[in-house]
C-alpha cells in the first residue's frame, strides 16, 4: 500500500486530536446516568458491531495480514479493556481535563518503549529536552491540583497511570510486530473482546449499581462508540504502519488542552493557574519533541 503524504498524517493527526479531545468530558457526562464498567461495556459492544460491518467493507480494501490471535487478545485486553475501564472508574472520582491531563504521560512512556524496542525510533538529545519539559508540566499538575480533592485524589492518579502504560504494552508490540497486519481486523477483534471483559467487570461489580439509559447516556455511547472508538482507532492504527509512534504519542499532549477547555466551558470543572502553567509546559514539550532531529 502507497503510504501517505506528510500533509495527509498531519491532518488525521489533527483529527484525532478534535475527536479524543472531546471524548474525555462525554465519558464524564455519561456516568451521571451509567456507572463505569457498564458505560464502557455499551461503547466497545456497539463499537465492536459496527467494526464486524466495517471489517466486510474498508477492511477487504486495506490490505494486509490477518492479525495473528496472541496480537489481537494483547490489544483488546490491554489497550481497551484494561485502559478504559481504568479511565472510566478514575472519571468517577476526577474531573475528566485533569484526567486527561494525567494522562498525558503516554507520550514519554511511548517515547521510552520506541527507543528501547523500536528500530529507527531512536531519539536524540533536543527531543529528549522536549519530553522533560512535558513531563515537568504533568509533574506540576500531580502535585498540585490533585491535592483539592482530599485523600482519594492521589491514589486515584495513581490507578490512572496504569491505564496509558498497559496502552504502550499494547501498542509497542504492535508497532514492532505488526507492520503489515490489517487495522480494521486488529481493531474489531480488540473491540469485541474489550467488550466482553468490560461487560464480565459489569456483571461482577456493578450488578447493584443505579443505572438509567437515558437520552443523553444513549447519545453520549453512540458517540464514544462511533466517532471516539471506531473511527479515532481505524485512523490511529492504521497511522501507525506509516509514522512513527512518537508522533502519533503526541496526540496525547495537544488533546487534555481541548480537554481542559470543554471540562471547564460544559461542566464548570476548575482551572487553575497551576493547570495553566502545567499546560503551557507541556505545550512547550511538544514543540522540543516535533522539531527535526
């Protein structure tokens, strides 16, 4: 398969960045009305379904190899089950610009596994400077606002931190061993089985739980679903074959401050001067890390 103009990942890059931006305070909003595992359940079951169709379809004409079952399972247990129902459970307690904010450690620890395991991804010594200075702004943010919300603010963050390195496990591995393995079909296997496991969560743990599908909730799964899931992660892994893993991480920086700004402009969540300046030094991240080596 041609790969793509440099024009054409810069303007899926930005897209993505739009899509996941908006999806942490829908994810929010939606446990007001669903609690966390079921919420996530419904999103990748409806995903998952939507990825069978896509798969008969887009898939055929993609290409590749059929993703081998230890790649799939690893993806579908790691990057959607075990990583959003972390997030999902933190929203609960967080408000969803700080999750967002938090975790933006993706992008280091994404930056670290392709140094480590991932041939010609080696970084040099300005981007490294990029990577610390985000990490510095994150840093800022850990240990200031998570302080406003008592005792469970702490461990909450902590849990969170789980949920973007299982994600880079996931990842990693499929950047290194799937070069040529078809997206779509990697995609609607992960989705059905983190479906399956986020629903077994359901089943175990939230069976007393209060739920109410109202309009809103059905809208906001549909959403996360179609244009949060199915279409965000068909563009993302199939980005991933073409450009470096380290770039596409970056998406994890630009998207907590579309975050931060729907957090607070929808549902009033608090900014502080803190959140600005651990914002603007990861902005500053950003720009060491995208420069040429």
């Amino acid at each position: 398969m041609r790969p793509p103009s440099q024009s054409t990942i810069n303007l899926l890059v930005a897209a993505l960045c739009l899509l996941w931006g908006s999806t942490w305070i829908v994810i929010r909003e939606g446990l007001h009305d669903l609690p966390p595992f079921t919420s996530a359940g419904a999103r990748f079951t409806l995903a998952g379904v939507v990825m069978v169709v896509v798969a008969l379809t887009i898939g055929r004409r993609e290409g590749g190899n059929k993703p081998p079952t230890y790649m799939w399972v690893m993806h579908g247990t790691l990057n959607f089950a075990i990583s959003y129902g972390i997030v999902y459970c933190t929203e609960v307690v967080l408000p969803s610009g700080l999750v967002a904010v938090l975790w933006g450690v993706y992008p280091m620890m994404m930056a670290a596994s392709g140094h480590l395991f991932l041939p010609g991804e080696q970084l040099h010594g300005r981007q490294w400077l990029g990577f610390l200075v985000g990490f510095v702004g994150l840093l800022l943010l850990f240990l200031t606002d998570l302080q406003g919300f008592g005792s469970v603010g702490v461990p909450a963050a902590a849990v969170l931190l789980l949920s973007p390195l299982v994600s880079v496990i996931g990842t990693t591995v499929v950047k290194k061993y799937g070069t040529n393995t078809n997206s779509t079909l990697l995609n609607r296997n992960g989705m059905l089985l983190g479906a399956c496991l986020l629903i077994l969560c359901s089943l175990l743990f939230e069976r007393e739980a209060e739920m109410s599908w109202t309009g809103p909730a059905i809208l906001g799964v549909g959403y996360l679903a179609l244009g949060g899931t199915v279409l965000t992660f068909g563009i993302y892994f199939w980005l991933l074959r073409f450009a470096p893993a380290y770039k596409l991480s970056l998406i994890a920086y630009v998207t907590p401050a579309i975050a931060l700004f729907l957090g607070w402009f929808i549902d009033e969540e608090p900014v502080t001067l803190y959140t600005l300046a651990g914002c603007g030094l990861i902005m500053g991240g950003i720009l060491g890390v995208v420069r040429d080596k």
